[in-house]
C-alpha cells in the first residue's frame, strides 16, 4: 500500500481509538464528555476539501461524491442533504471551528468498498481480501485479486487509476458501487456488490455501454405500481420488481426468464430494455409481470467458481422459488400464473413446467426460444449471421473465424466418447460440465410430454434464433390443440421492429418491444 493509504488507515483508526485531544492543541473537551475537534485539520487529514464562509459562519466540506455542511453556533450538520444531528454545536474558539470528533472522523472515513477497489487496483490482494464476506473467501481469494487488474490490462489495456465516475445503487440483495474506469481500449464498469453487512460479496465487470434506453410509448406510469422483491433465500437470492397494474386484483402474473448470458432484471441490452417493456406494457393491461436479476449477474463469481453449475441452476430453479411468492400474494391471481422465457429462457420452459410438481403455472410463453439441441441452435446461429453479414455487403472473415470455433465446440459436444462424467481435458469454453449435462436436451421433444398451454412468438427478422426454430416448435407440437403460434415479419431477437436486415448491430440503438406482441400476449392470457 503506498504512503498516504497507509497514513489515512492510521489517522482514521487512531482517531477511533485514541484521546482526541492527542490531534491538535485547539482540541476542546465539553462539559458532556463528548470530544470537539478543529474541522479543517481533520477534514483535510481525511483527503476532503474545506470552505469557510465569514459572514455566515457556514463551514462546507467535500470529499468525492460527500457534502458536509456544518455552521457555528448550529448543533447539526447536513449530510448529502440529509440532516445529521450533533450531540454538541458547532464552535469557534480562536479563529478555530470545531465540531463532534466521532461525527466527523465517522462520516469521512473512507467507505470499504473505495479501500477495496483502490487495493485491488494495486494488485494488494492480500489486503483486499480483508473486506471480502468470508462465506466467498475462497471465490475471490487473494490471488484472484492480486491477479485481477492486471488481468483486466491484458483484456482492455491500461487502466487509470483513479474511476472516471462512481454509481451506488441498492437492491433487495446487495449495496452497489459501481466504478467507471477509463481504458486503452474502452470504459469498463467494476461493480463491487456489497452486502448488508458492509462486506464485499461478488463482482460484476463489463465494458461500460452508455445508456441510451427510451421508454416506449405504451409505458403509462399512472396505470401501474412496482413492488421490490426477493427471489430465493440464502447465498444466490436475487432482487427483482413485481410491477402491478392499478386496483386491488387479483391479477394474472407472467414471470419472465431470461435468455443466455449476465442478464440484468430489464434483461438491458445497447439501447434495449425488454424486460421493462413486456413488465410495463402487459401491466398498463391488467396482467402482473415479475422480473429479477439473472444468478449469473446478480452472482456473477459466485457462479463462475461453480465446476458443476446447471441450467437447471441458471433459468430454473428460481423460477420455482418465483411461484411460491406469488402464490402467497393478494394481488395475484394465483390461478392465473404464466411463465415467460426469452431465447435460452423459452428453451428452458419445457424443464420449468416439468419442475412444476404442484401444477401451478396456468401456460407457458416462448419469445424467440430455440426448439432444437443448444449445440444445433449454436451451429445454425453461426452460419445464419455470417450468410447475413454477406448479404449486407461486410467482410465476413472474422464471422466465419467465429463461426468455425463454435462449430468445434458443438463438435465436442456431440462427440459420443464426452459426457458429464467423462469431459474432455481442455474445454474451451468453460465450465464444461454446463455443456455437457444438457448435451441430449430437446426443449421441442420434452414439450411432446407435456399438456400445458403455449403462446410460441418469433420475429422473422432474427438472427439468433431462426425461423426454422420456428417451425420444427410446430412439427413437434401438431397435435397439441392448446398451442398458439404468432411470428412478426420485421421483428428481431431481442422483440424490436427493425426494418434492415437483422445482424445484431442494431441493437445498441434504443428500440422497445413491438406493441403488437404485447397486445398478443395480453389478449391471449386475457382470453
């Protein structure tokens, strides 16, 4: 740790637990007992910034994102706005200002989470990991965070020092900070998850994406009410948002899954928030939607040290745990709750309806959800993009490099000698058991079993997830009289009308879901 660290660690934790008055000779002892102290020094000790105002006797302090105001005479102080009382007012005593010792060395100590990020930053993982929860000790070891930042600079090249901006956000589960660090190559976000006891929990990192989400036209805030919720318990719980529409109910409820990847509970993309179109759009007519955020976001290294981690882990069992909450809730019809799945989360319903021993989900909705085995969506997606990028007149070189690594990794897959219990000795995208366990999975086949009602949607412009997805849903479900299908000549994998032809680079341009499969949706549950 270099220097001036180590020197604001010993001025803080002496602070603590030494008689202030060892500070400076213009410290005060109050007839109470409680110890004043001369605002400047300590605030500059602390790395803030002091301004005086004569006349007024106003006194403003500033470190970071924090704003102290304190004024003489005044036995309170405003913290970010908010009042903070002092247990004695402010004083001046020979030119000197002084205020509660406690208050003011507590409030500008800096946070855990900026001790871990800057120990971190250089490479002291050992002194990092001091504020990592213990439970996740062995997930985000010394090691890995001796290991980390330099890992990240042969990702993304030199990383500053110092964040170009930091961003707190609470949720049900975890305090968040996120910090925005300017590389060679792009910004990148560093998501420190802590939780409720001030400890470092998870990460999340990604490359910073400027948010340029709209909110579509259909979006009524007067006619719907979100809730904060929790899915789950215990170390993989995850925040969520029940949105309702206006009046006492009960309402029908849809929970929506996401599809492949880290997902957030709007299931972001670029410019696109799905989750919070379908949550909002479905809510403004009379039908209940709850999202949360993705294990794998939520709990994103938690999940990566997981050698044997499923897609029962990742798409079902929180959905399980979904049901039971909305069974108990006044506002929900619970005869009346569907399961929504987006790509990999329709191509996990068939699993999430066998998982529902208690015949609790009244219908099933598939959003551009791949019919086949992973590994034959994979290979099929590959060329389906590098037979567009062609068709849009760009060189498709590094497409077909692209397609041809995900053709060998399906190769691996099928070949009959790998199974979960015997997984090749080099995987190259891991963790391999994931791969392996759903290996004879065929979401369209297992449907075959079952009797539930299905809404199966497909835009016909995308390309993750083909039309021919599509129509194998139909051959395999014909004598099924429950099931709906819907297709949408414009519209894309993530449920947006694109006029262009899709290849995914659209996708960092705000866009919505199309109205038409939200009337569709509504009008099929309503009905």
């Amino acid at each position: 740790m270099n220097n001036w660290k180590k020197l604001l660690l010993s001025l803080i934790s002496t602070s603590l637990i030494v008689p202030m008055a060892s500070i400076s000779a213009a410290t005060q002892q109050p007839t109470d007992g409680k110890t004043l102290v001369p605002v400047r020094e300590i605030a500059e000790k602390n790395g803030a910034v002091v301004s005086w105002q004569q006349e007024t006797g106003q006194i403003t302090i500033r470190k970071n994102e924090l704003t102290i105001v304190v004024k003489v005479g005044e036995k309170q102080a405003i913290v970010n706005g908010q009042v903070t009382p002092l247990d004695n007012p402010v004083q001046l005593t020979k030119g000197v200002a002084l205020v509660d010792g406690l208050f003011l060395t507590e409030v500008l100590k800096e946070a855990p989470e900026d001790m871990f990020i800057s120990l971190v930053s250089m490479g002291n993982g050992k002194e990092a990991a001091q504020y990592v929860q213990h439970s996740v000790s062995q997930v985000l070891s010394p090691t890995l965070l001796s290991q980390l930042w330099t890992s990240l600079e042969g990702q993304f090249g030199k990383i500053t020092s110092q964040p170009l901006a930091k961003h707190i956000e609470n949720n049900t589960v975890h305090y968040n900070v996120t910090y925005t660090f300017k590389t060679a190559l792009t910004n990148l976000d560093i998501t420190v998850r802590m939780n409720h006891s001030g400890l470092v929990d998870d990460l999340y990192i990604a490359a910073a994406i400027p948010d340029v989400y709209q909110k579509p036209s259909y979006d009524d805030p007067s006619s719907y009410t979100e809730q904060k919720i929790t899915i789950g318990d215990g170390e993989l719980a995850l925040p969520g948002t029940l949105t309702l529409p206006k009046g006492d109910g009960p309402f029908p409820v849809i929970i929506l899954v996401h599809g492949s990847g880290p997902n957030n509970q709007d299931s972001a993309i670029g410019g696109a928030k799905p989750f919070r179109d379908l949550a909002v759009g479905l809510a403004s007519q009379g039908i209940a939607v709850l999202r949360y955020d993705k294990v794998s976001y939520e709990h994103t290294y938690k999940v990566a040290s997981q050698p044997k981690f499923t897609l029962k882990q990742e798409s079902v069992d929180h959905v399980t745990e979904a049901v039971k909450i909305l069974k108990k809730n006044t506002h929900i019809d619970s005869t009346g709750i569907f399961v929504a799945g987006h790509s990999q989360g329709g191509f996990a319903l068939p699993l999430i309806i066998a998982e529902d021993k208690q015949h609790d989900i009244a219908g099933g909705i598939l959003l551009a959800a791949p019919s086949s085995s992973f590994v034959d969506v994979l290979t099929e997606q590959q060329d389906e993009l590098v037979n567009r990028v062609k068709q849009v007149g760009l060189d498709t070189e590094n497409f077909k490099v692209q397609a041809d690594f995900y053709k060998k990794v399906a190769a691996l897959v099928k070949d009959p000698k790998y199974s979960v219990d015997h997984l090749p000795e080099s995987f190259p995208l891991q963790p391999a058991y994931w791969w392996f366990e759903q290996k004879d999975y065929v979401p369209s086949e297992l449907a075959k079993t079952q009797n539930t009602p299905m809404l199966i949607i497909q835009g016909e412009n995308d390309v993750q997830v083909s039309m021919k997805q599509f129509q194998n849903w139909k051959s395999a479900l014909q004598g099924h009289s429950n099931v709906t299908y819907k297709s949408y000549p414009k519209v894309n994998h993530i449920l947006s009308s694109y006029d262009g032809l899709s290849i995914g680079q659209e996708y960092m341009q705000p866009s919505n879901v199309s109205k038409n499969i939200i009337d569709d949706i509504a009008k099929w549950i309503l009905n």
